[in-house]
C-alpha cells in the first residue's frame, strides 16, 4: 500500500449520537447543505430470506455533521430522493453495489453523482478491494469496533454500540476523500474516481434488467440459440417471481435447473417433471407457465438475440496472457490495479472481437495511459 500522511485531520467521534428523526428535520437539514457540499452515505440492512434489502438504517454526514435516519423517514423525503438523484451533489460511499441497490429498490431512485472510495483508494495506490475498516486505521490510525456488523438493523432501539458503528462508517469518508482527491491529482487522475464510479453504478442498474439477466448464468454457453432463447425467458420469469414473492433466487429454481429446462425444452408437465432436481412443488406451482416459457422461447427469432459468452479457448487463453502483460505493464507503472484498469470480461471481450475499436479501454482517464500500449495489443489481435 502507498505510504499514508499522519496528518489528515479527522473529525473526533461526536459525543452524543443525533437523529434526523422526522421528515421535516431531514428535509431541513438537506437544504441547509451549502451547494456542492459532499454527503457522505452508507446504509445498513438485512437480506438473508429475502430478493431485495430490507433497510435498517441511513447515516448522512455533511458540514462537519453526523446523522442517524431511520428508513421510514428517508422514504417519506422528497428531499431525500432529489438529493440522491442530484448529480451536483457529491454522495460519497465506499463499497457501494449493495446500496446502490438498495436505493434503487427501495426508493426507485437511481443514485447519481456518487464517489466509491473503495474504487478511489484503488485508483491511489492503496490497493484493490481494501476493507474500509482497514483502510481507516492505515491512513488514520484508528482501529473501528466490528462486532456489530451483523446484528439486527431492523429492530428498535438500537444499541449504543450499534450507533457508534453507524456513525463510525461515514465519519472517515470525507477525509478519505480528501486523501483520495490529492492523490489521484499526483497521478494525473482528477477525474478518473467519477467516470469510474459512474460506471460502475450505470453497469450495476443495467445488469439488473430481467430481459439480460440469462447472460450471467455463464454455464448456459453451450445451449443453442433456441434454448438460450429459452433460457432468456426462464430467467427473466425467475427474476420477476423473485421479486413478487421477495425471496432469493435459489428459493424459487437455481441457475443449473433454468439451464437444464432450457436445455431439454419441455413439452408437458410429464417431461418438466422428469428433469433431475426439479421439485414437484414447482411442476405443480408453475408448470403451466413454464411450459408456455419454452415454447415462446423455441419459437422466437434468434437472429438479434446476444448469445452467453463462450469460455476462452486454449488459442485464446494464451492470447490473453499476452494481452494481459500489455496492460499490466502499466497497471505496475501507474501503481493500479489490474481488476480497475483491465477487468477480465473487458479483455475476454475484446479477444472475441479481435478489435479495441468501440471499447471502452481507450476512452475517458485510461486513454493516456493504455496510449503506448494500444499499438502492441492491436498487434497481438491480428497475429
């Protein structure tokens, strides 16, 4: 990890824990912020039984303050919501799929103008996925008391402890920032934490379209187009009942029995029934419509459907170690990360184009630095 200063002020631990505990106070304190003025956010929630995150808790600092707000209250704001859609007002998270996720669902926002600092710290040098915990006690010294990181959120009142915890996870995310900020204009790289964070929130949002969601199930690349197009539809059903019983995915049909669904393309519930592992609850429950799945599937026309990436042949495999080298040529130089600079799928994706035309490897803060590479991976594209 880079070396760290000592001298970053932090703001001590306040001494009594505060509530925006009605609407009308969190509305207030939104437009007391001066314009421009960082939030920082996090969220705590429970998912063990269930699709979606049940909120537990929402913490807010900004101007010097901290926040504790109860999910009721965040759901009635409308200043909550505009301020979560503002692209002008940073959101600083660290970490932040899950509570992307959890805003989208919840509130049916969309987060814009959010910094993950997680991406941040990597982009600076700290190193790739480094735990926020440990993260605050090698920049700041210290140490953050863990030990109610999986207790009850949802339940009243909180304990003590758990609303030192709370506060503890957004108190450091500015000057974090601060540290991140004047890091990446060392490097060069003043704009690379929000087009990278923009990213990652708009390719997260766009992944959770029911319609692509059969793409992930990466085991399904070898079905036909027909049962792929089967498959799509298997799967966008299961995305959809999720949502409407709230349960994960497994609780409804796992990946590998969508797949031998598609694979074996049911005619009658007598067939449906006799693929291995289906349970005869689901023939029971939803074997009708399943059925109707297959068939609109093996009927539809495939010529535009995108078909489950192919695993990487052996010739491919081997190019891509030659790839790889390329970029991590300058991931070494720069001191970054490969998975930020070059994330895997990327380069599997332009291996099986043959071409760095329209990817995004040369656009925004990576361009300047893949330049003096751009050359040789062409070069290894065409061989």
């Amino acid at each position: 990890m880079t070396e760290t200063p000592t001298a970053i002020p932090v703001p001590p631990a306040p001494e009594n824990i505060r509530w925006l505990a009605t609407l009308e106070e969190l509305d207030q304190w939104l437009a007391s912020l001066p314009p421009g003025c960082p939030v920082a956010l996090d969220t705590e929630f429970e998912r063990v039984s269930t699709f979606y995150p049940i909120p537990g808790l929402v913490q807010l600092g900004g101007n010097g303050e901290y926040w504790l707000v109860d999910p009721g209250v965040a759901e009635a704001s409308a200043g909550f919501r505009a301020m979560m859609a503002d692209a002008q007002r940073p959101k600083l998270l660290y970490a932040m799929s899950e509570d992307l996720e959890l805003f989208r669902h919840w509130l049916n926002v969309a987060p814009a103008g959010v910094l993950d600092l997680q991406i941040g710290a990597a982009l600076a040098g700290a190193g790739f996925s480094v735990g926020y915990a440990r993260l605050v006690e090698s920049l700041f010294g210290e140490v953050l008391d863990k030990s109610v990181t999986r207790s009850d959120w949802v339940s009243r009142p909180l304990t003590p402890e758990q609303e030192r915890y709370a506060v503890d996870d957004i108190r450091f995310l500015e000057p974090l920032s601060n540290w991140v900020s004047d890091k990446l204009k060392e490097r060069g790289l003043e704009h690379a934490l929000a087009d990278e964070s923009r990213r990652f929130a708009e390719e997260a949002a766009n992944q959770e379209d029911p319609g692509l969601h059969y793409l992930k199930l990466r085991g399904g690349w070898g079905l036909t187009p027909e049962q792929q197009a089967v498959l799509q539809r298997l799967v966008s059903w299961r995305e959809q009942e999720c949502h409407r019983v709230d349960r994960p995915r497994n609780r409804v049909l796992s990946d590998a029995l969508l797949i031998a669904i598609a694979e074996r393309c049911p005619g009658s519930l007598r067939v449906l029934n006799d693929i291995q592992g289906v349970p005869g609850g689901i023939v029971k429950r939803y074997g009708d419509h399943l059925l109707e799945l297959v068939r609109a599937g093996r009927e539809a026309d495939t010529s535009s459907l995108e078909l489950i990436p192919r695993p990487l042949t052996r010739d491919q495999q081997a190019l891509y170690k030659k790839v790889k080298r390329c970029f991590n040529r300058v991931a070494e130089q720069h001191d970054i990360p490969i998975e930020i600079l070059a994330p895997r799928k990327r380069i599997e994706r332009i291996l099986q184009d043959q071409s760095l035309e329209g990817h995004a490897f040369f656009e925004g803060w990576r361009e300047a630095l893949l330049a003096p590479v751009a050359a040789d991976i062409e070069e290894l594209l065409r061989s």
